[in-house]
C-alpha cells in the first residue's frame, strides 16, 4: 500500500513527499525485522499443543503483527500528512475510515490463526508510534 502511495506521490510530481513516504516504509520494515528478532515470540500455531488450523505458514516469529504496524503506520502517516498540508474538514472521517480497515486487518490476521490478539494490539500501537514520531 505504501508503494502505492509513493509512486503516486511521485507522479504527481512531489518528489520531497515521496521520499518522506519512502523513508516511513523503510523505517517501519527495519522495526518490524528488529522486533520480531529481539522479542522471539511464536506464532499461535507454532505451540505444540495449538488446534489451530493455518492458511498460509511463516517460519517468523510473530510479534509484533507486521501487517498490521504496516497498515497503522501508512494510513496515519497520510492522515498527518494530509491534514498538515490540507487542513482536512472532514477528518473524523478519514479517522473512523482508518480505524475500520485497521480492525479488518487485525482481524484477518488473528482469523487465520497467524497472529494472537496481543501481537496484532501490539502491531498497532507500534505502527502508529513510528508515524507520529516520523511526522
């Protein structure tokens, strides 16, 4: 999604705003690589006792969910990007719009049985940290 809005961005001809896009997309890849390795935490289905049945497999641990960090920190960093250089009316709507998707892909990942509650919440929260600290 973040490449899409970078390769927009770009066409459109504001290439300082692509390359803050960019910059979030590396940052939030390089946290997500990070914390995956320091906190080592399995997936639900990799318990040995767990009657969870996968679509999909990852051989990475799963915390924090990186779908998740991914889709808070691209839809809030357009948020604060927008609403700074466009001062948008409307944007208790962008924010419900931005916490329905976030819920929808939360829950696709705990539905498929690859990411608990607490790795997705957590996933969240760190997502929208970068895009606040990065804007």
């Amino acid at each position: 999604m973040m490449v899409l809005v970078f390769t927009a961005t770009f066409a459109i001809g504001k290439p300082s705003r692509a390359l803050y896009y960019l910059t979030m997309m590396i940052v939030n890849c390089y946290f997500t690589i990070m914390m995956k390795l320091i906190l080592h935490r399995p997936r639900p289905y990799m318990v040995e006792d767990s009657d969870i049945k996968v679509n999909g497999f990852s051989s990475e641990f799963g915390d924090p969910s990186g779908h998740t960090m991914s889709c808070a920190q691209v839809l809030t960093t357009m948020f604060l990007d927008l609403n700074a250089n466009f001062k948008a009316k409307n944007s208790y709507l962008f924010i419900g719009f931005m916490s329905i998707i976030l819920v929808i892909v939360g829950y696709s990942r705990m539905f498929n049985g690859v990411h608990s509650l607490d790795q997705v919440i957590y996933g969240a929260l760190i997502g929208l940290w970068i895009a606040f600290f990065g804007h």
